[in-house]
C-alpha cells in the first residue's frame, strides 16, 4: 500500500527526560525511528503537525512517508505512540522502517457498519463491542487501514466470533488466539446492565494504578 501520509522530522542529539522536556516546552515532539539496515535514529517533530495526522483515520495502520531533515523520506509505520495521561500532550513516537518484502506485525482497528439498523438493535438490543482491534501481519501493499464487520443481519443474542472477520488476500492474524473469541455481539439491555453491574463491582475492588513514567527519550 503506498503512503498517504508524509510526515516531516528533525534530528536530534540530546537524550534523556531534560532533553525531552526542553522539547515539549519548545512545542515538539521526541522521537525514534528504527529498523532496516540503518541504526536507530533519534527525532523531533512538531507537536501541532503531528496531531493534525492523527485526527486522520488510518495513521496508526497506514504505512507513512517519513522524511528527515534533507534525507530521501522512508516509509515507516507507528509502533508506539505515548500521551500524557492528564493533558492533551503527545510526549513521545516510534516509527519502525519497513522493507517492501518483509511481513510487519501491525494492530488494525475494527469498523463496524449498520450498528443502527441492525436487527438487533431495530428489536431492542444494544452493541457490545468485545474487541475494537486485531494484530495481524502482511506485507506493506496489502496493510488494510482498517477491517469491517457488518452488524445488519445480527439478532439479539448473536455474536460474531473472530473467524468470521473477513481478512484481506495477504493479510493472516499475527498469532493463533481461539478463533470463537467473540468480536462483537448484540445483547439485550437487561443482559448489558448487569454485565455492566458485575464489572463495576469487580474494579471496586482493585488499587490505584501506578503514575505512568515519563519516557527518557
């Protein structure tokens, strides 16, 4: 698949939190970009730019143009992609280098279609998404921004088992995870509020989660 995005970069040479905190507060972004024969490669980019491409649907799938000071652009793909957890601050991104005729491990996002007019839904139900993406592996032209599941013909009580999400020529799920895991369902409003009901109760039960690390570079 060809790159729809083109993303600009500059090098950077200073490492470490005071280094990455210098940036933000300049109004960029710390980063890295790695794989293929060349060695990882530290980045900036500018904060506003980069969350421009992430309001675009795709960018987390898609394979992207990444272009380097005055280098020839690479394509690359994200890996990780950190936010601050109080703030809408991005603090740090991975790019990883791809190779035309090497296979990526790539997490794509599910699109459900017809969730109003579903049977289900048109009888009462409701739609209880299980999983709203799946890793798959396959070559860069046949990344799929995305996979769709139709929900038109769904009753209350059906569920659409991972099987059955229908995969791209060239696309295979990137492991062997049990293939009735449920990907989506549709329930009735009495079943979802007690699920509901039992989950609350469950966290009740659990600690404060530790303060996320601020990344080093």
């Amino acid at each position: 698949m060809s790159a729809n995005f083109e993303i600009n970069a500059q090098p950077r040479r200073d490492a470490g939190k005071g280094a990455s905190r210098r940036l933000r507060r300049q109004g960029q972004v710390p980063g890295i970009v790695y794989g293929g024969e060349r060695k990882p490669e530290m980045i900036r980019l500018v904060h506003n730019e980069l969350v421009r491409h992430l309001e675009r649907e795709g960018f987390y799938s898609q394979v992207l143009d990444l272009k380097v000071a005055h280098d020839k652009a690479e394509q690359v793909v994200v890996k990780d992609l950190q936010r601050h957890p109080a703030k809408p601050f991005i603090l740090h991104v991975d790019f990883q280098r791809i190779s035309a005729v090497e296979r990526i491990r790539m997490m794509v996002p599910l699109r459900f279609l017809n969730e109003d007019s579903a049977k289900g839904v048109k009888s009462g139900g409701m739609v209880s998404r299980k999983l709203t993406e799946i890793e798959i592996t396959c070559l860069p032209k046949d990344l799929p921004p995305y996979l769709e599941v139709d929900l038109l013909e769904m009753e209350i009580g059906n569920a659409v088992p991972l099987s059955q999400v229908s995969l791209p020529e060239g696309v295979v799920l990137a492991h062997a995870p049990d293939p009735d895991v449920p990907v989506v369902a549709i329930q009735s409003i009495q079943v979802r509020e007690e699920t509901e009901d039992l989950e609350a109760e469950e966290g009740a039960g659990g600690g404060e989660s530790a303060e996320s690390a601020e990344p080093e570079s």
